[in-house]
C-alpha cells in the first residue's frame, strides 16, 4: 500500500531520517515508537505526502510520489484517513459537519449518506454530540471524532499521530479499541506513539509490528517489548 | 488503483475551444455557488465590506469616468460635426462701404461651387452673438464691428484658397474663416478626453483588481487553518479557491451594483444643460449611454474573479 524506499529526509541541511525501509502491508498494524524530536511525525508526514523525500522514494499503492501531482496528492489523501494529536477541525462547523467534511470535499452528497454517518457517530460514541462545536468536546471526545473523519471515506490506510497523547488511559484504551476494530475490518493502520504501555496493551489483542527511530534510522524494536 | 483525475483532464485537453468550454462550465458552477463549500471557509467581517466597499466606491468612480468618455466622444462629434460645414466671412471696411462690400461678397458666394447658402446676418443675431462677452447694453450701431456672413457648405464642400483669391480682388475688406484653424485643436482635445475618460475606467478596473486581489490575499492568510484542514481531508485547489473565489466575486458584484446605482443617480440628478450649457452641465448620460454603466457590475465581477482566482491559485502553490 505503502512503500519507503531507501528514503532520507533532511530539512535546512540536517537530516531528520537517514535510508528509511518501511512496507505496509495491506490489513497490517503497525507502532512506530522513538523519543520527542526522533522523527515519527517527519515520517507519517513522508507517508501522507505532506513531505518529499529528499532521497529514495515512497511508492503510494503502486505509484511513485515522484509521479504524483497536487491534485494526485489529494486523490491520495481520500485514500488514507488521518490522525493528528491536535485534531485539527474547523470550529465553527458542528461535529457532524467536520465528520462530513471529507464527503463533501470529494463530491460525495452527503444528505444520501446521513445513516453511514449515524452509525458512525454512535461507533465512536458521539451521537449526542453530533450538534456541539468541536471547542465544546473533551480530549477524547476530540481524538475520536478525529477518527471518524478520517475513517468516513472507508480509507485504505489510517495514519495517526500520537493519538493518545493528550488523553488519560481509559479514552487511549477507548480509542485504541476503535483502531484494532479498523484494523481488524481490514483497514492498514500506522501509530506513532511513544507510549509503551498503550503498545504493550495493543499488542495482547492485535498482531502488530512495533517499529522504533533511532539515530535517524528505523529499526524493529525488540527486547524492551 | 485510481486514476487521478489532474491526469485524465490534461489528456483531454489541447483544443483551445474545449478548453475555454471547461473554464465556462467551472465559473457558471462557481457562480451557481456550493453551500456546503462556502461554509468551509468563515466569514470574514473584515475583508467582506473592504472588497464591498472599494467594488461600491470604484464603480461610483467608474460611473463618472465613463460618463465623462461619453460626453467628452459627443462634444468631439458635435464640434465636428457643427464646424465641419460652415465658414464665416467677415467684412472690415469703413461704414460707407460696408453694404457695397457685403452684397459684392454674398453675389461671389452665390456663384461659388460648393457653397449651400450664404446669409448676412442681421444686428441682432451679431449683437446676440457678442451678449455673452459684452453685456445685453451693448450699443452695435456705435461699434465698428464687422459684418459677418454666415456660409454653409455642400456636403462637396468648396475651393477655399480659390474663394479666398476671388474675395481678395473684389470685396478688399473680406476675410474668410473656415473654422478650420480652431476646430481642428478642439476635435483633438476633445477625442483627448475621450481617451482620457477609457483610460481613467481602466485604472479603475486595474485598482480595484489590486485591492481585491490584496484582500484576498490577506483572507487567506486569515484563513490558513482552514486551508491546512481541507488539504488534509483531500482538498483539491480548484474546491478551496471555490469558496474564496466565489465569496469576493458575488460581494464585488453586489458593491458594484451598489455602486453603479449610486452614479447613475448623481448623473440623473445632474442640472440639465441650459441654452448656454457647457461641458460640465452636459455631462451626464444621454439616450442609450444610460445602459453602459449597467456592464459596470458583472465586469466588476469578473475583475474580482479573475484577481482572487489568481491570489488563491497562486496562494495555495505556495503552501504544500
């Protein structure tokens, strides 16, 4: 789905990722795990094309980055459903309409899909806030409606980004449960976290590879597990 | 794996005309608007009414430079066309001479090829003809003025230097004016001001362009979260300049609307020109002139298109 070629990222003339292999197989789960500042967010960025490699390539489902256009990276887009630790949503939209969000900027009607967003809603458990403004959710309730957006054009691949950073250990439990349920739906899905607990959690109930950024440099992570 | 769409679109393209047929469907789907994608973006008070505001006041201003087009392109008309067939003789020569001079004149102008008619004006129409200079009381019997002898051409017209030599050997005190001298000057300043007018609509055109394309630029600044959003959830360009786009081009229109309106009231609420009306007075809209302020708006809105078209194309390249 998902292929890092030999990539290398460097920003003003250091390098933040150094001859990065990764291959995400399709209905694969995957960890990447490393301290602050080790480059996790710099390499789902490099997944999700809001950074180009400086060297290697990054094939997305068969297709080099090099070969993709803006429009191209946007067509990719809908095809990988995006987690960040901020959320990032558009306040003066409900919760429902920045759920929506994703159908309405690839054309899809969204009044002929209100059921899809229904159950949605009521899977991340955000049916009675369907009307609030997303300053009026909680962390976690943030975090999951973030999930539902992203997961509304039933994407191939889910990227997220410290996802449990800001919540307390039973909402990252609640939204780790959602994540193992896509996974298990068949969806490829990639966190970057650097909470051990969360991982070790994850790993009793889903067969997830646990990948680690040291040095630059990404390795399988081992023994500490 | 799907196609992307940039890729098909570009093959289909090459001919210039189904090309501008695509940009035609694009702007009638842009102006049929999109509610959903113009709720994307906030509204912003403040770049909302400066692009009202400056569409209203640059179409006010459009409004006047047009009318003073017009009415400067009628003046040219008018003194070329009043000027064009006419001349004057004028007869200097000592009181006792004057009518001898003056008959001698008008036989010649009589059997000259080219002149329509030649007429000796009465004390009146000259005193008339000097009122505005001098005062109603002027005393023309006292007065050695000169008799002038109104002459209108054939549409032919006539052999000036010729009359010229015949009058110089039998009428001594006859000098002949064709107008030509003075009218030649006020046909080109006229037609001056006419371009002036056209030019001083272009400028317009052109600041208004700057301060849409400023305030477009400053509303995407604004909005920059926003962008960052819609770019993640898969945005294309064309859909996050849609709701920008679409925004400036309908407040321009209804500033420009506002504006022409305004104008075109101030116009109509203008003096009439009286008998003696100059320029100024006459510079309001005549006849069917009333309808070009009308193609002020949709070309206000189409200045707004184009410069925040071109504002947020060019912003959104340069984010990632």
């Amino acid at each position: 789905m998902i292929e890092l070629c030999e990539v290398s990222y460097s920003y003003g003339g250091e390098a933040l990722l150094s001859d990065v292999a990764l291959e995400l197989q399709p209905g694969s789960f995957h960890f990447l795990t490393g301290p602050s500042g080790s480059g996790k967010t710099t390499l789902l960025k490099l997944c999700y094309l809001e950074l180009r490699a400086s060297r290697g390539e990054v094939v997305f489902f068969g297709r080099p980055a090099s070969q993709i256009g803006r429009d191209g990276v946007a067509g990719l887009r809908r095809r990988i459903g995006i987690v960040h630790q901020d959320c990032r949503f558009l306040d003066h939209l409900t919760v429902i309409e920045n759920i929506a969000l994703p159908l309405d900027v690839a054309g899809q009607p969204v009044g002929t899909r209100r059921q899809e967003l229904d159950e949605l809603l009521a899977w991340v458990g955000l049916s009675r806030r369907r009307g609030a403004l997303p300053p009026e959710l909680s962390g976690g309730e943030r975090q999951r409606a973030a999930l539902a957006r992203a997961v509304i054009l039933s994407p191939d691949v889910i990227l997220a980004d410290e996802p449990t950073g800001n919540l307390d250990w039973e909402m990252s439990l609640r939204l780790l449960t959602l994540l193992i349920e896509l996974n298990r739906m068949g969806k490829t899905v990639l966190v970057a976290t650097h909470d051990m607990t969360l991982i070790r959690q994850a790993k009793s109930q889903v067969a997830a590879r646990v990948l680690r950024i040291r040095d630059r440099r990404l390795q399988a992570a081992g023994a500490e597990l | 794996m799907r196609a992307p769409a940039r890729d098909t679109a570009g093959r289909r393209g090459g001919a210039p005309l189904s090309a501008f047929m695509r940009w035609l469907g694009r702007a009638a789907s842009l102006l049929a608007g999109d509610a959903r994608a113009d709720r994307v973006v906030p509204p912003a008070g403040f770049t909302a009414w400066l692009t009202v505001f400056t569409a209203g006041a640059m179409s006010f201003l459009a409004v006047f430079a047009l009318a003073f087009s017009l009415a400067a392109g009628r003046l040219a008309d008018s003194w070329s066309a009043e000027l064009a067939g006419t001349a004057t003789l004028r007869i200097s020569a000592p009181p006792e001479q004057v009518a001898q001079q003056t008959a001698a004149a008008l036989a010649i102008l009589d059997g000259t090829p080219g002149i329509a008619a030649a007429r000796a004006l009465g004390a009146e129409e000259q005193r008339a003809l000097l009122e505005p200079w001098f005062g109603p009381d002027l005393p023309v019997d006292s007065l050695p003025i000169p008799q002038l002898i109104e002459i209108v051409e054939t549409p032919r017209g006539y052999d000036a230097q010729g009359l010229r030599l015949r009058l110089q050997a039998e009428v001594p005190g006859a000098v002949l004016d064709d107008h030509t001298r003075w009218r030649r000057p006020l046909v080109r300043a006229a037609e001056w001001l006419r371009v002036l007018g056209a030019t001083s609509a272009l400028l317009i055109a052109a600041a208004m362009a700057a301060m849409i394309t400023l305030a477009a630029r400053a509303a995407l600044a604004a909005n920059a979260q926003v962008i960052d959003v819609l770019r993640l959830v898969g945005a294309r360009d064309v859909y996050i300049a849609r709701a920008f786009v679409r925004r400036f081009t309908m407040r321009s229109l209804a500033g420009a609307a506002a504006g022409t309106v305004a104008g075109m009231l101030v116009l109509a609420l203008l003096p009439e020109p009286g008998a003696a009306g100059g320029f100024l007075t006459g510079l309001g809209l005549a006849g069917t002139g009333w309808l070009v302020p009308l193609a002020i708006p949709p070309l206000a809105a189409l200045v707004a298109f184009w410069a925040t078209r071109g504002a947020a194309m060019r912003a959104l390249r340069e984010t990632t």
